[in-house]
C-alpha cells in the first residue's frame, strides 16, 4: 500500500546525503517524488517506489490543504 506523502512534508531517509544532511522536503508529488535538501537545497526527483524504500520517518507532516480534502474527480460533493 503506497504511503501517504503530502508535499511540504519533511521526512528522513535513510542514507545521508553527501552534504550531510539526512532531512529533505516533499516538493513534488505523482509518479516521481520531487525532494529538496534541506542541508544543501539541492533538488533531486525518485521513483515513487524508490522513494518509499528509502524513507526512514517522518519529521513533520504538512497540513492537508482546503482544496486537496474537497476534490471530487466528478463534481460529486457528498451531502
């Protein structure tokens, strides 16, 4: 089951990164997963399946924002 990765996430994998750094920010999110170094900035993207490999925790959860828990795909709003 794929893991639930909201972008603005901060979570911790769990090789370091050449800079030192084990923390990255979720800045993309779909097939690829866009990561931010949060030591370096350095921008990288990973395979979704790589990147659930990798992940060791999570640091901080971003909040879910208004329009990502009202999207109906059909305009179909529940009453």
């Amino acid at each position: 089951m794929p893991v639930e990765v909201h972008i603005g996430d901060i979570v911790r994998l769990r090789k370091v990164h050449p800079c030192g750094s084990y923390e990255w920010r979720v800045v993309r999110l779909g097939a690829d997963i866009g990561l931010k170094c949060l030591g370096c900035g350095r921008r990288v993207l990973l395979p979704r399946s790589t990147f659930e490999r990798r992940l060791k925790s999570f640091v901080t959860r971003a909040a879910q924002s208004d329009h990502e828990q009202e999207f109906h795909p059909r305009g179909n709003r529940p009453s």
